[in-house]
C-alpha cells in the first residue's frame, strides 16, 4: 500500500470567479467542502482541521472581468470582479476511495456558493486507492478492436435513424443492409430503450438473428450497442439478456442512469459499455459554471465505460473543435501508471466524409469510433453508398490522400462530397 501522504490526497482544479477576495473565496471553498461551514463551531479543532480540512493547494489570479458571468453572487463594494484558478486538495481519509462521494467533494455545494459568480472543475487527480477499487474499463481500445474484428484503422459505425419509431423488425433489417455493406459498429439512438413500438428484448431478438447471419457471411461480428438505460434492475436484467442473445455492447446513458447504476452495471456484465453523454449540454455550455469534460469523463472512465462519447469536429451542437479534440485526447491518456483506464473516444454529432481527415489529423491516432448518422443513412444513393464512401474516406486520409483526388475514382465519395457540402 502506498503510504506517502502527498499520494494520499484527492485534488482538483477550478476555474473561479468572484467579487470578493480571491483568497478569501478559495478558503470558503475548502471549508465548505470538508469540515468548516458558515460559522465557527465547537467541535472543529485546529487537529480535526489538520486531519480533515481542504487545503489550498494554489492560485494563480487570471485577471478582472467587467461584468459577472452568472447572477445572484455577493460582491464587495468597491472590490473588482476577478478570476482565477485554484487547487484544493482533500485527505482520502475523509471519504475513502468512493466515486459517488468523490463527486461530492469536489463539486457539492460549490456550484452555488454566494462568493462565486462563476465556478467550473477543470481537473480531478485521484490517489491510488481509487484504482485499487475501481477496475476501470473491461474492454477499452484493444478489446473492443477484438470483439469487432478491426485490427487496424477506426471503427466506423453509425446510428439507427429514424431514431425512434421503427418496430425490431425494421431496425434488423437496417442492421442486415448496414452490415453487409461493410459497417462495424450501430448503435441504438439514447431516445430508443424499451417502448412499446420496439420492445427492447424483441429488438435484441430481431437483431441478433440478423448479426448472426452477417456474422456467418462476413466472419466477423458486427456490434450492436443496445440501450438498456432503465433503472439498476432493469439494466442488470437488459444486459443478461443481450449477453444470452450473444450481443457484445450496450448502451447507458450517463445521466440518466447515474454515477451508483452505471457502476452497478459495469461490474455486473462482461459486456462492452458504450457511454452515452446525453444531458452534458448543462453541466458544460456555460465556460464559468460546471465540469470541464477533462475532468468528468475520468470518472466515468473509472467506473468501467468503454466507449466515451466526445462529439465531433463541426459538429451540430455548440461545442468548438478545440474543446472536442481536448477530449478525445484526453480518453486515450492514461490515468495512473497502474491502471491506464483508457477508453474509446467516440465521435459523433453531424458527422459525414468531410471530418474525416481533420478529425485523424488532429487526434493522431486511429483508436476512436467514427459514428455518422445522417452522413450514412443521408447519403444520396442510399446507406450502403454512404458506408462504402466513409470507408473510402478514412482509407484516403490515412494514405494522405486528398479526398478529391480519391473521389475522381470513388463514386460513392464523389456523392458523399457533393452532398454534405464544404
């Protein structure tokens, strides 16, 4: 066991904002966080504070803003409105190595401090004992490259559109054509999970039969990452009945299931988890307020997902690619020397052919899902071109090849070009 105590202490950075005293605020923020409140009370000692209490680690001042950035915050008269970010650090004797208390810690009370016109975790670091407990991914890059066969290169996959309001029959038969045109991977959209136009064990039923059939004409298996986000019992129960069925991949998404039933989860199924970041608009659109996804992701990585989503470079949402990018890194850095943790960024969101060679430029490397909905299923010749255009644009951009160059003999890439524009 690791003794030294500077490894024995959880830390995290912030990005703060605040009309008071940049000190001052960063001392509220520990006390609140560990063992002070509002006042001086009896029982906090100076050796319950040595033993308990946060420390500011550092602050580094980023400057004065004229205005703040979030409503209701107290403000000095007088007193500038100032950035800055700051680093406390906790004693792992305070709540153990717990995930769900981790997020307590570090976050808790804090978003809504009256000091604080705007507050944002940038970073986790996490002591060994947290690795001791949580195993992190089952699968990872390489295991997942094994279950779907895709030695080299990226797993290319898609969505099922419509995303709701196809029965399990209808949405096998998209997965037959998918596959036989050559697709790695489809998942279920986060809207499908278990309604009564496409009950989940009959949809797992319809496409499994239709996965191993590919399977017997393609010597491989296709994945399909079911949607079996539900509460603890159902899941449990959804990813039985996919691993009975022979499936290799589910599907949850993180904010809905949350952090105690997606942990459940991953240590009850030997499955690939597939990790859906639906809902990560309100902890991140605001740049003073919530999780930087640098940080948010680790703990879910922890926790055993597999796959990250992290959208995609020009994407349909507001995210700017930088930020994308810093993610997708992020996923495939290691977390400890110990235990890696690594995951599969998954890229999504509006994605068609012309991502392709910015988005393996930009993160070099092809470990990552490359997920394209409506850039497959939109394709003008139907979604079997659109599989075999994507294909052919990832081959181009790993030859350095320009797309037009590789489109003036590729049909389908021709058309794929033509259709999603500049």
């Amino acid at each position: 066991m690791d003794r030294d105590p500077a490894r024995q202490r959880i830390r995290a950075r912030y990005l703060i904002e605040t009309g008071v005293d940049v000190a001052e605020a960063a001392a509220v923020m520990a006390g609140e966080q560990s063992s002070g409140t509002f006042v001086a009370v009896e029982g906090e000692t100076p050796e319950l504070k040595a033993r308990a209490g946060a420390q500011v680690e550092r602050i580094e001042e980023r400057g004065e803003v004229p205005a703040p950035s979030l409503p209701g915050a107290r403000r000095e008269a007088g007193r500038p409105i100032r950035r800055a970010e700051v680093e406390l650090s906790w004693p792992l004797g305070n709540l153990g190595p717990s995930l769900p208390n981790l997020v307590t810690t570090v976050g808790g009370n804090l978003f809504e401090l009256g000091q604080f016109s705007g507050l944002r975790i940038l970073d986790i670091e996490l002591p060994p004992a947290f690795f001791a407990r949580y195993p992190g991914p089952r699968h990872g890059p390489d295991g997942t490259r094994a279950l779907t066969g895709v030695r080299h290169g990226p797993i290319l996959g898609t969505i099922v559109k419509p995303s709701v309001g196809l029965g399990p029959a209808e949405v096998a038969d998209l997965v037959r054509r998918l596959g036989e045109a050559g697709l790695d991977f489809v998942k279920d959209d986060e809207l499908q999970a278990d309604g009564p136009i496409c009950p989940f064990e009959d949809r797992v039923a319809a496409v499994m039969r239709a996965v191993r059939d590919l399977e017997d004409r393609r010597g491989r298996r296709l994945m399909y990452a079911f949607n079996l986000t539900g509460e603890i019992d159902e899941m449990r129960r959804r990813a039985d009945a996919v691993e009975r069925a022979g499936g290799t991949c589910v599907m949850v998404v993180l904010n809905a299931a949350g952090l105690s039933g997606f942990i459940d989860l991953a240590r009850h199924t030997p499955l690939a988890v597939h990790a859906h970041r639906a809902g990560w608009g309100a902890l991140s659109r605001h740049p003073l307020l919530g999780w930087s996804y640098v940080a948010w992701q680790k703990i879910w990585r922890l926790a055993g997902a597999d796959h990250m989503h992290v959208n995609g470079l020009r994407n349909k949402f507001c995210e700017d690619d930088d930020s994308v990018m810093e993610s997708a890194r992020e996923c495939l850095r290691p977390m400890s020397a110990d235990r890696p943790c690594l995951a599969m960024p998954v890229f999504s969101s509006g994605q068609t052919v012309r991502q392709v060679p910015d988005t393996l430029r930009r993160l070099g490397s092809d470990d990552l899902m490359y997920l394209t909905g409506g850039g497959i299923m939109g394709h003008p010749h139907g979604p079997e071109a659109g599989v075999a255009a994507l294909r052919a644009a990832w081959e181009a951009a790993a030859a350095g090849e320009p797309q037009e160059v590789r489109a003036a003999r590729d049909p389908a890439l021709a058309a794929a070009l033509g259709a999603f524009g500049a």
